[in-house]
C-alpha cells in the first residue's frame, strides 16, 4: 500500500527564543503529491512560556502551520476546544479559520477504555478512531513491568507535566480505522505517520502527528524558552 509518510524534526532553539527567530519544528512529507514539508509552532498565551507550559499540563495545546520557517504563509492553526478530565477536544482550522478537520484525545483510563483513544475526523471525509498500542504488547508490558522499574523511573525524572512517559511506556503504535479501512497509521519506529488513504488533508495530518508527539517523552512543545 503506497502512503505518504510525514516525520517530525526539531531544531536547535534560539537562546531566549528571540522574536523574528526562524521556526525550527518541521513536519517532513515524503511520497504522495503536494508541499514538501509544514513548519510548526507553539503559539504563546499572553502569559508567555510559563503560562503555555502550565495549560499544556492540562491537556491544551496551540499550535500555528507555516508554510515556510520565516512564517510568511500560514496555512492552518491547531486551536484546543476543550480539555479536563484526560479528554482533550482539538480544532484543526486553515488559512482563513475553515474547519479542516478535529481530533480528540481520550487518555487511558480516563476515556472510555483502557488504552488512549484518538478520534480523528476530517470535516469533508472520514471519521477514524485508533487506540495506542495493541493488546497483545500491552499484555507482555504489564508482564514485564516489574522488570522494568529502573526504566520507570529513568520515566518518571525525565517527564514533562502533560506528557506520556518515555521508553517505559512503549507500545506506541497506532491504527486508525474508518469503514474497514486504515486511513492513518502511527509506528514507533521513527516516529512517523502514514497516511494510506489519498484523501488525507496533509494539514490534517500534520496537526495530528505534532498533537501526537507533543504527548510523547521530550515533547517538541514543552521547550522553557
């Protein structure tokens, strides 16, 4: 099955994150036609990093999709509707504030299941759910866990407020479904999403894999500066 298969790179940060710095997180596209690559960006509350750091905790997240890394083109906006309870509810808006799609993330034991749950829906097309990770690895992870108490904490002192832990935390992989079909596919390896289904909105999926790796280990987004 051909896809396109979008990877997120982040660059070195700018000392003070000074205005008029260049964006350096970029959602790389590979296969398939249309733009090369989307830039992505926090955008920050009025109350700056601190205040940004303190919302994402809570599950929001805000981020703004260029076109290129001196932001003279925007071509969408990921804009949090709702978030508490482990429930987070995301609008994915293009460059004139249209609804390209939404996303909503159900966190493990807090949702409606065991395993996070993420609804991804596209405002002219699909409705797919995915679950994080397959049950079969789940079981072996509860199995060896004891094993892995080092790693835990290893976990636990690298965290970030608003993150899902690190290497302890594995499996990851995740596919979604829509109508018997896969239209999207998370794998581990290499941190990559896949769109299979041509219909994709390329935007809709780089809005989605910067949602998903900013709930990851050393999340793009979390930055102090």
């Amino acid at each position: 099955m051909s896809s396109s298969v979008l990877t997120l790179f982040s660059g070195p940060r700018t000392a003070g994150g000074q205005a008029g710095a260049p964006v350096t997180d970029m959602v790389s596209f590979s296969g398939g036609p249309g733009p090369g690559a989307v830039y992505v960006e926090r955008q920050l509350p009025p109350g700056g990093v601190s205040a940004y750091r303190a919302a994402r905790g809570k599950g929001t997240r805000t981020f703004a999709l260029w076109a290129d890394d001196q932001r003279r083109e925007r071509v969408g906006t990921v804009v949090t509707v709702s978030a508490g309870g482990g429930v987070a509810r995301f609008e994915v808006l293009g460059a004139h504030g249209e609804v390209i799609g939404t996303v909503t993330r159900e966190k493990a034991l807090r949702g409606r299941g065991l395993r996070t749950r993420w609804t991804v829906r596209q405002a002219d097309g699909f409705e797919a759910v995915g679950l994080k990770g397959r049950i079969v690895w789940w079981w072996m992870w509860w199995i060896l866990l004891p094993l892995m108490a080092v790693l835990l904490a290893i976990t636990v002192f690298d965290s970030v407020p608003g993150n899902e832990g690190g290497f302890a935390r594995a499996p990851r992989r995740i596919r979604w479904r829509a109508d018997g079909q896969v239209p999207l596919e998370f794998r581990s390896k290499n941190d990559a999403l896949h769109l299979h289904a041509p219909g994709v909105d390329r935007r809709l999926g780089a809005a989605l894999l910067a949602l998903l790796r900013s709930f990851h280990s050393g999340a793009w987004d979390a930055g102090k500066k």
